[in-house]
C-alpha cells in the first residue's frame, strides 16, 4: 500500500456533519466541541483491504465501466426478503422481520441489554440462517456462559472474540455466515486508519466496511452502539446515515422494563416500539405493554391517562404532574419523556387561554415507566395533569385523554382516533376528552363516553 499523505476531515459527532477545517460550534446542528478529526481512507487502501468484498472489488477494478443512467422501471429489483428474529417485538420494530443484507444499528446505554436481546434473537435465528456472533467486548466464555443462562439454543450459531475489521471480514468470507452481529462498533478498528480504536474515524471507518461487506454479500449485520439518543461518547451517530436502520434501547435505571424504538428505518415505520421485560431469564416481550405503562394507583391528583401512538400501536401512558410552589424567583420547569420547550410553551397556553396561572408554581411532568412520548397527543393530557395537580383534585375515574394544544387554545385532532379510543375502551375506560374532529358522532364508542372539545377551556371545565 503506497502511503500517500492521508487527506483528514472534521466531523461531528452530534449529526455527523463534515467539515474540511476544525471549528468550535458545528454549523449544522449548533453543538460546540463536537467535532474530531477523522482520516479518510486514502485511495489504495480501499482495494488493499482483506476479505472477500475488498477482492470482489479488485476483480472488477481492471476493467472500469463508465456508469450509465438506466430507466428505473427497466431495473429488477427483488422483493426483500424477511427472517423473523424470532422475538416478536423486535420483529414488528425492524417492520415485520429483518431484511436480508440490512444493516442495524442498536444503541443504548451501557448496561441496558444489547447484547442480551441480540444474543437471543441470533441463537434463535441461527436455525434458520448461519449465523457469527462477534464479540470485542465480552470474552467467548462470557457469551456462552451468558447462552447457557438462558437456555438458548445454540446450533449454526459461530462466535468470534475479534475487534480488527479486517479479520472479521477474513473469517466472514470462509465461514459465510447470512448474519452478523458486531457487539461493539467502538471496539472494532481498522488497520488501514492509524487513529487510536474507539475514535471518531475508526468506528465510522470499520462500520463503514462492514456495510459495505453486507451490500455485497447480502448478509444481515446488527452493529451495537453504546449511545444515547443524545449522541455520547464516540460519536456513533455519524453511523446514523450509513445504516438501513437505528434502533434505540430506553428504560429507567431501576426500573425492569426497556422500550426498544426504531428511530430510523428503511424498511419500516419509524418510532414503532417494541417493549420487554428483563429478568433472570434475559429479555421476555411484554406482548400488552399498555398496562405496563399505568401506575396502577387508584386515582390521584396530578395523575392523567393518555392513549399515544407510537409506531403502529396505540399506547395507554400515565403522564404524572407535580404543581408545587416554588421558592425560586425563576421557577423550575421539569419535563422527563416529554420535550421540555413543549412543556414551557403549554403553561403559557394555559395561562392565557385557560386563565390558569402557574408562573410562581414549579411544574414537574413524568411520563410513568420510562418511555418517551414524542407525539403531540399529549399536549391535552399534560394540562389535564397539571391541573389536577394544581387544583389538588383527581380527574373523574376511567378517564383517558388526548389532543394537540394550539397556541390559540384549540384542541387539534391527532392522527388515528378511532384506534386510540378502542385501545381505551378495550383496556375498561369509561370517559375519554378528545379533540371535536376525532370524536365519533354519537357521542360514545364501545361503551366509552367521549366527551369533544374544541378549545382548551372547555376542557378545563370537563376535567
Ligand atoms: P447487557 O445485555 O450486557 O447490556 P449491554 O450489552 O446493553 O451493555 O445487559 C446487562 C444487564 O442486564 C446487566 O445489568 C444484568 C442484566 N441482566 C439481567 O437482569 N438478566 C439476564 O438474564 C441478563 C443476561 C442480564
Ligand atoms: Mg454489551
């Protein structure tokens, strides 16, 4: 390989915009200190790397044909083909199974069950098609000690304790495994970069290699990824856009429950949920996750139930209110599973349209077990539970609400009514206060009262 002076770029580790030249704040998404200087492969190295894909690309490299537009409708294209994972909730997050040669990315925080959940879902899948579990982490012994654990099945199923990309691609290439998991993506490195394993460049470089492996070949590639959502450390949401999907593990510290979110898929919807329980026996699905999500405290002040819709499913969701008043001149607006700005930009819709003040008040909202709700139904039920909390009062029994708050005081429909008032009326809810344009005519569903509104105050008045 001829060393020619590798050319750098700075990248983001928030978005994973690029830049040629360092700078403090990243003019895409406004985080400063986010950028790292990543080495782009220089042009030999790309045919000089191992395995069978970097030989493909040699073969062809001699003879180099001009590219040439083609009419789309002239293209064959194959119907994707779909594996169940054999885990339900993951199947219906992956959109109905996992499609041959895609690539997904699993992040969460350290600790909350990647491995767990990918190693049940390979050894399940490792009937079906061969499979190489490759672990950078984690020792062999560890993995099949955890395996044996669970009692999980482990024919087909081949494990590699490996973390040079290169190597990896090597013994794929022999083995020809259909699918690979790569646990983590931050301990695996590339040779052809000489940047230190963990950085920026080495992670996005060795993802990099392997989805293009996977393209060429076909093979399913699960890549797990310590981050949050809100990016973390090594910056893997640069490998965001190079992945065909990126799932999210969320779940309180504390709390047995984990909520496994598609945040981007392109063989699927995206924010569809999957929800599971760890317990001593690894991951189990929770195939009714509405009840998971209610307190189950008899009715309290402060305390409204919610029917959201994530993904496909709708969701019964307590959302939790505390009103308190505060010593602070400048009291405290706390939101956890709710966007915060949004929490702010409803107090002062209820000030000024419900004429229900707060401002010397600290308001503090929770959506109960963990989740987060990004959708704007729950405008209607945040207000409900913060004046419930403020007026010390419970909300009528069986209640369930949601609606989008304008900032003129409407109630705005939300998407799927119908669907949300059933999954209420299936779970025994008697009253629902929705938006006027996603009540039914008559006036009740399924044995389920629903009361339309149309502006915020009249709301207030039912509540
Ligand atoms: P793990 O899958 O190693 O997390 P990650 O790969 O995301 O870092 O999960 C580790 C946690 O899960 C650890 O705190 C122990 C817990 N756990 C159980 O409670 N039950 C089990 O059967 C297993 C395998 C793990
Ligand atoms: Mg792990």
């Amino acid at each position: 390989m001829s060393k020619s002076k590798a050319r750098t770029a700075y990248v983001c580790g928030e978005c994973g915009a690029e830049y040629s030249k360092w700078q403090g704040q990243c003019g895409e998404c406004g985080v400063w200190n986010t950028l790292s200087q990543v080495v782009l492969e220089p042009a030999a190295a790309t045919s000089a790397g191992a395995g069978q894909a970097a030989g493909r690309r040699a073969g062809w490299a001699g003879k180099v044909d001009p590219p040439k537009v083609t009419a789309l409708k002239d293209v064959g294209h194959t119907a994707e083909t779909r594996v169940s994972t054999g885990i339900g909730e993951l199947d219906r997050v992956l959109g109905g199974g996992l499609v041959e040669g895609a690539v997904v990315l699993v992040g969460g925080d350290p600790g909350i069950g990647k491995s767990t959940l990918l190693l049940q879902a390979v050894a399940s899948m490792a009937a079906q098609l061969p499979a190489l579990y490759v672990t950078g982490e984690e020792s062999l012994a560890q993995v099949a000690g955890r395996a044996l654990r669970l009692g999980l099945p482990l024919d087909g199923l081949q494990a590699l304790a490996e973390t040079g990309v290169e190597s990896i691609l090597q013994h794929a290439a022999k083995a020809g495994p259909r699918l690979i998991v790569a646990d983590s993506v931050q301990t695996l490195w590339t040779e052809s970069l000489t940047a230190a394993p963990g950085s920026v460049s080495q992670v996005r470089e060795s993802a990099a290699r392997l989805v293009r492996y996977a393209k060429e070949t076909g093979t399913a590639v699960f890549l797990v990824g310590h981050v949050t959502k809100e990016g973390g450390i090594a910056g893997p949401r640069v490998l965001e856009h190079m992945v065909d999907a990126v799932l999210y593990f969320e779940g309180e510290s504390g709390s047995r429950f984990r909520v496994l979110r598609a945040f981007k898929n392109r063989f699927g919807a995206v924010n569809e949920l999957g929800v599971f329980a760890m317990g001593d026996k690894g991951l189990k699905e929770v195939p009714n996750p509405s009840a998971i999500f209610l307190s189950g405290s008899a009715r309290q002040p402060g305390s409204c139930v919610m029917v959201t819709r994530e993904g496909t499913r709708p969701l019964l969701v307590e959302v939790q209110a505390l009103v308190d008043s505060s010593p602070l001149s400048n009291p405290r607006r706390v939101a956890v599973g709710l966007e915060q700005n949004r929490l702010a930009m409803l107090l002062a819709v209820l000030h000024r349209h419900g004429g229900v003040g707060v401002g010397d008040q600290d308001v503090f909202v929770n959506v109960v077990g963990g989740i987060r709700v990004q959708e704007t139904a729950a405008d209607l039920p945040v207000l409900l539970a913060v004046l419930s909390s403020l007026r010390d009062q419970p909300l009528a029994d069986k209640t369930v609400a949601f609606g989008e708050v304008g900032l003129s005081g409407e109630i705005r429909p939300v998407p799927n009514g119908e669907e949300r008032l059933r999954e209420a009326a299936t779970h025994g809810f008697l009253r629902a206060i929705v938006p006027k344009a996603n009540a039914p005519r008559s006036g009740s569903f399924k044995g389920l009262d629903v009361i339309a509104v149309e502006r915020l105050a009249q709301a207030l008045e039912h509540a």
